[in-house]
C-alpha cells in the first residue's frame, strides 16, 4: 500500500512538471472565472437584454429570464469541471458550441478593473479609478471614467 502511493505521488509530480504550467494555468484561471458566473450573473443579463431586442420585450422577463438562467447554472458546472481537472489536459475550452469561452456581459455595459488600490497606478496622490461594485448587476458607476 505504501509503495502505491509512493509511486502515485511521483507519477502525479512528474506529470505537473513534465506538463508545463500555461496550459493548467489557462484552464484553472478560466474555471475559476467560469466558476464566478453565479455571483456575476452575466448570461442572465446578457439573455434577457438580447431577448429584449431580438424577440420582444414582453418575453425578456420570462423566456430571457430562464434561457438565461439555464446558462449561467451551465457556465457555473463548466467552471467547476475546469477548476477540478485543470491539472490534467485537454487545456482547451470545453462545450463552445453552447458557450463562448470568457464570460458574457450584455452589450451595454462592458466592465473594467475593480476599484482597488493595488490596481491603482497613482495611490500615492489619492486618485482612483474602475468600477465601484461590479459584482452588482446594473453598476455601472465609474470614479474617473474617460
């Protein structure tokens, strides 16, 4: 029993290092992303806007809003199958077909940097800038925006 683990745990670090670190990295990051939609929730807006404009607006609160639903809950499994197998390949994106790779916004609003002082490239002087609360739907407030 020993000697299988031993040997399940070299064969396990010689796949991480013989592997490469940008391929698990995109596929971690992009899982993690992925992952977010829940809090994000931006399927769900992007369905009911498009749904608004291309169906009518009588349905985007309904059709838009369970299409989008049924979305953001596929985006969110997609993430945690990503984040679960990222050290194994393929590191390609998975289901495209369905969903583009990155996360979706709705076409009128296209987010930035958070809002945070490590981010900030003149802390020192006191300026700020990005979006306040971008994990509120329909925040689109910016300190600063150009």
């Amino acid at each position: 029993m020993r000697n299988r683990v031993t040997l399940f745990l070299a064969v396990a670090v010689t796949g991480l290092l013989a592997g490469g670190c940008a391929g698990p990295e995109r596929k971690l990051g992009r899982g993690m992303s992925n992952f977010g939609e829940i809090t994000r929730w931006g399927e769900m807006r992007r369905s009911i806007e498009q749904t608004a404009l291309f169906e009518s607006p009588h349905a985007a609160y309904t059709t838009g809003l369970v299409r989008g639903f049924n979305r953001s809950m596929a985006r969110m499994g997609i993430g945690l199958y990503e984040i679960v197998t990222a050290p194994f390949p393929p590191y390609e994106p998975v289901f495209t077909n369905y969903l583009k790779p990155n996360p979706v916004y709705p076409d009128n609003y296209k987010p930035g940097l958070i809002a945070l002082p490590a981010l900030d490239s003149s802390t020192e002087l006191g300026f700020s800038g990005g979006d306040v609360a971008p994990m509120f739907p329909n925040s689109r407030f910016r300190t600063f925006s150009n």
